[in-house]
C-alpha cells in the first residue's frame, strides 16, 4: 500500500482529496502546516508527497529544498493555485516531480498521483535503463553510467535529480532520434494521454543548464520545432 502525505492548508481541499486517495486504496495523512510537512515526511517516509506552495509556517518551496538537500528523492507533486510560468521553474528547479494547478480535475490529479508512484515503485528503478553496469554512454564531453546514475562533464560530476536523469535516459535510448513531447512524458512520468503541461519543457531546461556551455544554444540536447527533442550524440 502507498503512503501519501498531503501538505494543504485548505482543509476542505485536503480532507477531499484524502478521502479519494483512500478510495483508491493508498493510506493517506494530513497535515495544514510546513513545518510539520517538514517533520512528517522526513519521520514518515511517505511512498509520495503532495505538497501546497502557499503555506503556513514554512512555505512550499522552502519544504522541497529541505527535503532534497536532505537527499530525500520521495516524489513531491506540487499543487498550488500558482499559474505562472516563473512558479513553475522554480519548482522543478528545487526538484518536484510534477505541478498541477488549483482548480484541477480530479480524474487528471489522481492519474498524476499513480504515474508518480508508477514511476517510483517500478521493479529495477535504479537500473531499469537497459544497460549494463559496465557501460558508459558518451557524447561530446559529457559522460553517462546509466547503472550507477552518474554524468560527468568534462570528467566532474554533475547532479542531476531524478526525473532529469530519466529525461536524459529516455532521449538517450532513441540514439538520436526524435522523440515527441508527448513521448518523453509517457517514457519519463508515466502519463497515458497528452496534458497540457511545460513539464518537458522545463526539464530540458535543466539539463541544458547542468550539460551545456550556452544553454540558450545548446550543443547536446536540441529543439526540433513543431517536433520535439533529440540528443546530438556526434
């Protein structure tokens, strides 16, 4: 059985969602406060976290980078009435695994909810890139041991979180090739059908960042217009 923790100062909002989680069959707690969100997913070691950025005491952001500098990789699906692009980067930046915005459907929240714990519960995470431990994947100056997640760049390492390192896994595997957005979300976060959604986007963003000289015109991971994105692996 999944645990989720939900961080939500709405009382109404929380108790809703909590009561359609457990229909779903995951044991669910509450709590209204960061600090306590804080307390309780460090103690309690949920399977996922869903997690308000407007709260009470500590607020969202201040949480998620708590907990990642703690080195804690738990899922965290942000959910705020926070629209706005800049919100958004910031969150994947801090290292959410998704965002969704207030007010939301209930049908695509809980599809979120299962592809997370999909994504973090399926057997052979950690190797499941279909490589070989021995093997190395390398393109230009950046480095790729898919067994152990490790990248390097220019031989140092680069840290990247979890979804990234699958988003470069993922781009990986078609060896060059294009692979469409809605492929990417499929591949790395588990969605069954398109949403609307700049998760890709801002993810790849990341990476270039974290791989490139000059992520604004990048050498490693390119933009094919109207298309997607590929790995230039010459």
């Amino acid at each position: 059985m999944s645990r989720i923790l939900i961080v939500e100062d709405n009382p109404d909002l929380a108790r809703g969602l909590a009561n359609n989680l457990e229909i779903e069959g995951h044991e669910v707690e509450v709590v209204h406060d960061g600090a306590e969100g804080l307390a309780r997913a460090r103690a309690g070691a949920p399977s996922l976290v869903i997690l308000d950025l407007a709260l009470p005491g500590l607020d969202g952001y201040r949480v998620l980078s708590s907990l990642r500098a703690d080195g804690d990789n738990v899922p965290v699906l942000i959910l705020t009435a926070r629209s706005e692009e800049a919100d958004k980067v910031r969150g994947f930046r801090f290292g959410a695994d998704d965002y969704v915005t207030k007010p939301f459907g209930l049908l695509e929240l809980l599809g979120r909810v299962n592809a997370l714990l999909r994504r973090a519960g399926a057997p052979g995470r950690l190797n499941g890139t279909g490589h070989s431990a021995s093997e190395r994947i390398v393109f230009g100056e950046i480095e790729v041991r898919p067994s152990t997640h490790g990248v390097f760049r220019r031989g140092f390492p680069v840290t990247l979180r979890p979804k990234e390192f699958d988003l470069l896994m993922a781009l990986l595997r078609r060896k060059g090739a294009i692979v469409p957005r809605l492929d990417l979300l499929r591949d790395v976060w588990g969605y069954d059908a398109e949403v609307v959604s700049r998760t890709v986007d801002t993810h790849v963003a990341e990476l270039r960042r974290k791989l490139e000289d000059d992520p604004a015109h990048p050498r490693y991971i390119l933009t094919v217009r109207k298309a997607g994105y590929r790995v230039a692996l010459d």
